[in-house]
C-alpha cells in the first residue's frame, strides 16, 4: 500500500470509530427512552386497571346497598297480595251490616240474610286462603301432634284409642309450615 492510503486508512478508521461510539450511545439513549417509555406506559396502565377497579367496586358497593333496599321492601310488603285478597271478605261484611240497617225486615228473615252474608264472607275467606296456600289440618283419622293439639280426651266406643273424636277449633297451615294446630279431642 502506498503511504496516502495507509494515512486514508488511518483517517477512516478513526472516523468509523467515533460512529460506532456514536451508534451505540444512540442504542443506549434510545433503550433508555424506550426503558422510559415502557415505564411510562406500564404507569399509565396501572392508573387505568386501578380506575376500573375503584368504578367497579363502587358499582359493586351501590348495586349491594340497591339489592339490600329491596330486600326489605320486599320483606315489608310481602304480605301485600294477601292483604288485598282480604278486603274481598271485609267487604262482604260491611255490606251485610249496611243490610241489616237500610231493611225493614222481619227478625227471620233478617236473620236467615245475615246468615247467607256470613256464609259468603267465609267462602271469600277460604278462597283468599286457597291463592295463598292456607290450608285447612284435617281432622279425619289419626292423631298428629306436628298438626292437632288434644285439649281433652273422651270416652268413645266408635273410635279407637289415639284417634280424633272431634274438632274443637280449626287449624290451618301456610303450605307446609303450621300456622295454628287443631284443637281436638281424642278417644281413651
């Protein structure tokens, strides 16, 4: 080699060396922009993630407080069909006492008038406690101290010993659930 490209290699050289060096101060700077971008950008992420979570827990918080609200107003009118199906029964009396006033009718046939008001506002009563499955305890047969309570006990020679003689008050259960036990009497 001539000594003119000996001094251009030289002079080259030490040109690709500072671009090297400045190469690779520009891979530094750009990874550490990039290592700050990324923190950046996981940041960002993370402000968003605890945001949703804060709307979510606050939306899980309200929609608790509006499924416990309507728990109780559910429990406070739970009663409210029933309650409706017995104004039919309290009608029917009323309008019987308001017979009773408006007619001038003899005593008997007053009274046969009321009877057949009574006898309605039963039947409206037994029809309301149907909707609602209120049920009358049976009384036929065997004694069952879940459903009858036996007040006293009587001699009979029809039945045998532990069965019902007879019915001294109704009772009546709410499905399967008691409400009021039979007052019954039961054969020694």
């Amino acid at each position: 080699m001539s000594e003119k490209q000996e001094e251009l290699n030289e002079e080259v050289a030490p040109t690709e060396e500072v671009q090297a060096e400045e190469s690779t101060q520009t891979q530094e700077e750009q990874k550490e922009l990039s290592a700050e971008d990324k923190i950046a950008e996981l940041e960002a992420k993370l402000k968003e993630s605890e945001d949703k979570y804060f709307r979510v827990h606050a939306d899980f918080e309200n929609i608790k407080k509006r499924l416990e609200k309507e728990k109780y107003q559910a429990i406070d009118y739970a009663s409210e069909k029933f309650a409706k199906d017995l104004l039919s029964p309290i009608d029917t009396l009323e309008m019987a006492l308001a017979a009773e006033e408006a007619a001038d009718l003899p005593a008997e046939e007053l009274l046969a008038k009321l009877k057949e008001g009574v006898e309605l506002t039963i039947k409206n009563f037994y029809t309301a406690f149907e909707k609602h499955d209120i049920s009358i305890i049976e009384t036929d047969g065997e004694f069952d101290p879940n459903f009858h309570d036996a007040v006293m006990q009587v001699d009979s020679p029809n039945h045998e010993a532990g069965q019902i003689v007879s019915q001294l008050q109704k009772g009546y259960k709410f499905k399967d659930r008691l409400l009021r036990a039979s007052m019954v009497s039961i054969a020694n």
